[in-house]
C-alpha cells in the first residue's frame, strides 16, 4: 500500500474534460504540482454525493487559497459518469479522475472488492501531493467518513512556503 514519502504511480488515468477524456500518466499529472487527490468508492452513492464530494465543492476556494494547484477526485468509475456527477454536483473547480479498470487504485493498494454489491472499488482516502510525492496520507476504515473528508483537509494545510 502507497505510503507517505512514495511517489504515485505512472500508471494511466483518465481525466475528464467538458468536452473530451484523455489517459495520462498519474505521476505526469500531478508532477510540478501541490495536489488534494481524494478517492471515494463510487460516483452517485449516497456518502459520496451527499458530503464527500460536495464538501470538496463548498471548500474549493479556501483549499487553493493555502497554496493547492489541483483538487482531485477519483472514482473506479468511467470517464461518462464521472462527467455527468461533476455536472450534477456543480464540481467544475475539480479535477475528476475516472480509473475505470481500477488500475491507478490497484496500484497505489487501495482497492476493495465489494463482490456483487460493485465489484472493484477504491477504498475511501485523501492525500496530498507534492510533485507527485505523498506528503499526507488519511484512509478511512470501512463504513467511516471522517479523516478524508474537505473540512479535515483543509485543517491541515498550512501556507505553502511552510509546508504541511
């Protein structure tokens, strides 16, 4: 499993554009760049779309305002549905990542199997980046919504120029 002071994994993504989706390398992604990357098990479930991801959306603003370049929110999900819950969500400001075969997420040891309730998923976590280096790390256990979430987040970015 990904640890603090690794570095994420260039294994292709799928970032979602307004009008397009395009597979890039993750390390590629996120290099040069201080980044917000949380996880959720899937797009359109009821944590997921009732605080977790709006969250992010409510809190984007003061989020960049400590010196964040990217906030991104990735799901095993498709690059479509990933598009219309950005869209039904008003989550424009983010930077929604679709790891449609779960590749990245089996990668980076954060992968669940649900069984018949979905199959593949990634676990619930955030991290924070920085040129693609993990600096912060906070997996939730099953069935919890604490540590991952905007408002912990948010707690614990400091200024840039002094670090996490």
């Amino acid at each position: 499993m990904i640890q603090i002071g690794d570095r994420i994994p260039a294994v292709n993504v799928t970032v979602v554009r307004p009008d397009s989706h395009e597979s890039e390398p993750a390390d590629q992604l996120f290099a040069g760049k201080r980044v917000v990357l949380f996880a959720v098990p899937g797009a359109f479930t009821p944590t997921c779309s009732q605080a977790h991801l709006p969250g992010y959306v409510k809190l984007a603003d003061e989020i960049f305002a400590k010196g964040v370049d990217m906030i991104a929110c990735l799901s095993v999900n498709d690059p479509f549905v990933m598009r219309a819950w950005e869209l039904d969500q008003g989550a424009q400001k983010l930077t929604m990542l679709a790891d449609g075969g779960g590749a990245l997420t089996k990668a980076m040891g954060l992968d669940m199997d649900t069984g018949e309730f979905g199959g593949v998923r990634s676990r619930r976590y955030a991290m924070v980046l920085e040129d693609s280096e993990v600096t912060l790390l906070n997996i939730e256990p099953p069935k919890v919504f604490d540590s991952s979430k905007a408002e912990t987040i948010l707690e614990t970015l400091k200024h840039p120029a002094t670090g996490l």
